[in-house]
C-alpha cells in the first residue's frame, strides 16, 4: 500500500518536474519572444500543478488527523447555488449541459466551507470526465431521514471492478495517469463526507454515465453537539430540518 502509494506520488512530481527542466533547457536556448512565452506558460501551468498535488495532500493529511469541522446551520441551498456558479462555467467552455434548479432553502448542520468543498470535487470531476454534447446535474432531494446530494453525469462511467479503489489515495482508473488530475479529489470528499455522518453512494456504468450521491443523515442538534464538536455559533435558532421557502 505504501509502496503504491509512493510510487504513484513520485511519478506525479516526476512527470511535471522533467517537464519543468526540459522547458527551461528550450527556454535559455531561444531567442524567439513568442516561443520563450509559451515555454514559460508551460512551465508554470507545471508549477500550478506541483503545487495542487502538494496541497491536496496536506488536506487529505489535515482531514484524516481530524479538523474542527464547524457545524452550524447552513443553507444547503446557498452551497450548491455556490458551485454551480463555479462549474457552470467550466462546463459551458467544454460544451457540457449543466441542468440545475436552485433548491428550496433547507438548513442542515454541517461546515459550509468544507461541504461545499465536497461537492465541487465531485462535479469537477464530472466535468472532467464527460466529453463535450454531454449532460451534468445537481439536485438536492429530501427524504424523511437524509438528506441526499446528487451529481450525475453522462460521461464515460467507471467500471464496477474499480469503482471502491477510486476513493483510494491518488488511484485513477487511467492507470497511464494521461488525464489531467491528482487523484485526490474523492478521497477529500469522502473524507469530509464521513466527518458529517453520511456516505458517498456510486452507481455507474462505462459509456453511461455516472450518479455520486452524498448522503448526509437528517440528525438532531442535540446528538449532533455530543458526537460532532458541534458550534452552532451564532446563527439564529432554527429547528433542524426545517424547510424554509
Ligand atoms: P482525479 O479526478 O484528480 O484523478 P479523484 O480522486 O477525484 O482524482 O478521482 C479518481 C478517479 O476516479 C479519476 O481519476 C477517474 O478515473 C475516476 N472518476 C472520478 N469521478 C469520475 C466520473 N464522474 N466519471 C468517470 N470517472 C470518474
């Protein structure tokens, strides 16, 4: 496990740095204006990703020593509409419909910063692996003990025989790591899933598409300042749960 581990971090370092160095060789060796940009431009996109790889990680490792997640009541409402607005975006350039209704107001007790986290992971990686003409979404629904987050793509689906490994650290179904990404995202998520109580369900088929629910249990105030280091702050009273329109 660990020796995976590292060799999947050391080819993720290797790739961009051997990138770095070949691109800085071309680079004194050119005295076109145009040409330096690029190269520049490229070693920095390389940089930006070293950089990523190494913060994820310290997230994942912050996450797994255990943050003081601040649960509070957050509209649940407010944090999807949050994403869309930052996927939307992402989506349109690469010609992926992105079909999403803002939700009714709903408050939960959960860590707005970090949920919202969460669900960002889960739909870029939707837009990620969708190819353009494709459909994303993003509902919330409501059931009587859950409360249950959906990002649903049409792309290219996950094969059953990997889909518990790519919760993993640093897995990838692209074993030859061609596609942009760290591999990190799902295990964030998962992670900050769990710190709330719930799960993260997948039902996917290659060539289909594929359906990430986060599942977060409807607990009470009271159980949930015993088990979860709850602080309700300041925010005004509210009856968990409740649907405010
Ligand atoms: P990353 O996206 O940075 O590679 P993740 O941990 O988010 O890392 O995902 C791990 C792997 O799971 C991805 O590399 C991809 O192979 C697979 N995966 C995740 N989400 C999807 C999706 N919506 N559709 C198809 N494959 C996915």
């Amino acid at each position: 496990m660990l020796g995976t581990f590292i060799s999947h971090i050391s080819h993720d370092f290797r790739t961009p740095l051997t990138l770095i160095n070949t691109n800085t060789y071309l680079l004194r060796k050119t005295n076109d204006e145009a040409r330096k940009r690029e190269l520049a431009r490229k070693i920095e996109q390389q940089v930006d990703y070293v950089n990523r790889v190494v913060n994820e990680m310290l997230e994942v490792v912050t996450l797994e020593e255990q943050v003081d997640f601040n649960l509070t009541p957050i509209d649940i409402a407010e944090i999807l509409n949050n994403v869309s607005l930052f996927v939307a975006g992402l989506a349109d350039d690469k010609d992926i419909e992105f079909l999403f209704d803002e939700p009714t107001h709903f408050y939960h007790y959960a860590d707005a910063r970090w949920l919202e986290r969460a669900v960002r992971e889960l739909l870029l990686n939707a837009v990620q692996f969708t190819n353009p003409g494709g459909q994303i979404s993003l509902t919330l629904s409501l059931a009587e003990h859950e409360l249950v987050i959906r990002i649903q793509d049409t792309g290219i689906g996950i094969p059953p025989a990997e889909q518990e490994k790519i919760f993993q650290h640093l897995y990838r179904v692209d074993s030859a790591r061609t596609m942009p990404g760290v591999g990190l995202g799902l295990t964030l998520a998962k992670l900050i899933v769990e710190a709330h109580s719930g799960t993260i369900r997948l039902e996917s088929a290659p060539n289909v598409g594929s359906t990430f629910d986060i599942v977060l249990p409807r607990i009470s105030p009271a159980s949930s300042v015993e088990t979860e280091r709850v602080h309700p702050g300041d925010t005004a009273p509210l009856r968990l749960d409740d649907d405010i329109d």
